[in-house]
C-alpha cells in the first residue's frame, strides 16, 4: 500500500516543481527562419499562420494535408490566431504571442522568433 501513495506524492512533487511544463514545452521547436513548429499538433508557423510547406519538410506529406485541409475550411484557423500545445496562443494581425498563467518569457521567445525576424506583415 505504501508504493502507490509514494508514487501518487512524487507525480504531485514533479507537477508542483513546474518539470511537467518544461517537458511540455518541449514539444515546441524554434526553428530557422523564423518559423515555430509544434510537434505534438504536427504543425508548423511563421509570421502568417500555420505554414504548409514547412509543416510537410518537418512532419510529413500526411500533416502537410491536414494543415491545408483545415486551412481550406476558412474559418480562419491558424491564420489570424493560433494555440501551440503548451498553451501559447499567438495573434497574428496584433504580431504577439501570449500565455494567461506562467511561462510569459516563453511566450516572448516565441513572440520574437515568429514576428521580430523580418517578416512583414502583408497590407
């Protein structure tokens, strides 16, 4: 009986040290050119939105698909906001990415790698 209540306390230590968010965010890679790329979503931005060529040469042809196909249903998905799997949501049109609770230097990196990189918004 005593193995399942230590096991339950150190899930609840790890959890409470803030190691389950770094390993979350993990899954959200800063790549070259100004591009961020979610692993978990298989999903691939730059400064526009959800990005199908880069989606394809990081995940495959089978995400590339999916990414088109969502963004052909013109609901705006990934093109003016987007949420990555660690809670970051970015705002294309205002060029910002946020997170509501922790992690705000997180969400500035992201910020600076997607939008202080050049790229211009288009008019």
């Amino acid at each position: 009986m005593q193995r399942p209540i230590l096991a339950a306390a150190l899930v609840a230590a790890i959890l409470g040290t803030g190691l389950a968010q770094a390993v979350e965010d993990d899954k959200v890679d800063l790549v070259g050119g100004g591009y961020v790329c979610d692993r978990k979503d298989q999903v691939c931005y730059d400064g526009r939105g959800a990005s199908v060529d880069m989606t394809r040469q990081k995940f495959g042809e089978y995400a590339a698909k999916d990414v088109q196909k969502k963004l052909n249903k013109k609901d705006e998905w990934g093109t003016r906001k987007f949420t990555l799997s660690n809670g970051v949501k970015c705002n294309v049109q205002n060029r910002v990415c946020k997170k509501e609770h922790g992690e705000g230097d997180r969400a500035k990196k992201i910020t600076d790698h997607l939008f202080a990189g050049g790229y211009q918004q288009p008019r």
